[in-house]
C-alpha cells in the first residue's frame, strides 16, 4: 500500500467535477464518471488518452506516492495530515493556465510562485519522516539514468527527483499525446478546460492519496481544509 499527498480542489468544486468527468475517474468516490459529451473524440480514444492520468485521479503531487515507514502506522500519518491541514493558511496561484509539459497536457501556474514553491517543499519536508525508502525497484522504475544529478540525489534522499528547486506544480490531464490526432486532442482540451484557465486558482485544502494495492487507481482517504496558521504548529 501507498499513499500520497495531492493538491485537489473539494469534490464538489466545479474544476474537480469537471477534471473527474474528463478523467473519468473520480479520486473522491472511487468511480468511473462518463465521459463529456461535448468532446469529439469518441470514448475508446478518450480512455487512451487519458488513462495514465487518470489512475491517479485529479490532482497535483505534492509529496509523491510512498511506502510507511515501519514504525509508522496509517492512523498516525492520518492524525499527521489533519494537524498539518490545520496550521497551514490556504493561498490562490494568480492565475493557472493550460501547458504541455513534454508529451501530455496539464494545467500549471501561468507564472512561478514562490509562495507555492515553499508550500509544496514544507510538505515534502514534513511528511519525510513517515517515509520507507525506495526498494531497488521503485528506483529503476523512475529511470534514473535519463535523471540530472541533483535529481537522482533528491530520489534517493527525498523519494521523488522533482523536489525542491526541482518542483514544478501541474495538474496531469493526459498521458503522452502522439499519432495523427494529436491536433484534435488538444484543441478538445483547450476547449473543454478553456473556462478554468486564466484566473486564480486556490489552494485551499489537501487530499491523502491511498493506493491499495500496486497498480490499482488512487483513491482519496481524507481531504482536509488549510485552515490555520503556520505560527502554530507543534
């Protein structure tokens, strides 16, 4: 079993119905969601486009997928989150956008914000205690030779290479996008999440990813509010 700490919005937040429906997957239910109507790739392309993204449900990481460490029990790592949740003040990125990062679509701040960068090295920081390391074979399944240095360090010491200065916020829509309609898969994108680009989005809250078993699709255990201040943290 795995967990993870994700961004999402709420389950009810129309960008997280919207996502979910894209998707279809939704993270918060465990279930499948139909597929929009309004979009002109028929649904067995849709399901190829979208189903590496889709395992692990709309979100963001933010601390990525690990084993407990041994003396770590899941009641404790959940009492963990709800106490972080509650002395961290939720923030707003100025502005999201759509980008291609590589192969796939995402959504992503429009600029850098160092406000998000401290928040998402804070939680990797905090939660590092309750980690196991990596076995061999989840080191040789991120390719550590195609890493940078500094990233193969920040995989071995931190459990992810995309840490830290490293960390770049983005919110999967898409597994690599190639072949012929590739053009008509991104305009369906652009089109569909067309609405949700080019104004704040909030970072308001947290989800605790679990996935159960190897393989299986990510499911949230809780979504806690970020509802306190830093100042009072113990």
């Amino acid at each position: 079993m795995r967990y993870a700490i994700y961004f999402t919005p709420p389950a009810d937040d129309p960008l997280t119905v919207a996502a979910s429906r894209w998707l279809g997957y939704d993270a918060f239910t465990g279930e499948e969601r139909p597929y929009p109507d309004n979009i002109a790739l028929p649904a067995g392309r849709m399901s190829a486009v979208t189903a590496a993204a889709a395992r692990y449900g709309f979100h963001a990481t933010i601390k990525a997928p690990f084993r407990l460490a041994e003396n770590i029990s899941p009641s404790a790592l959940e009492a963990t989150f709800d106490v972080f949740c509650r002395n961290r003040k939720p923030f707003s990125i100025p502005e999201i956008t759509l980008g291609q990062l590589g192969k796939f679509y995402a959504l992503i701040p429009a600029t850098e914000d160092e406000t998000l960068q401290t928040f998402a090295a804070d939680v990797v920081e905090h939660f590092e205690p309750m980690r196991a390391p990596l076995l061999n074979d989840e080191i040789a399944r991120r390719k550590p030779e195609t890493l940078t240095e500094i990233q193969r360090d920040y995989m071995v010491r931190w459990g992810y290479p995309y840490v830290f200065d490293e960390f770049r916020f983005h919110m999967t829509l898409t597994g690599p996008v190639t072949g012929t309609d590739a053009h008509v898969i991104e305009t369906a994108v652009q089109d569909y999440f067309g609405p949700y680009t080019g104004r704040p989005l909030e970072i308001g809250g947290l989800g605790l990813f679990v996935e159960a078993r190897r393989g299986a699709p990510f499911t949230i255990k809780r979504w806690q509010p970020l509802s306190g201040a830093e100042e009072q943290e113990t």
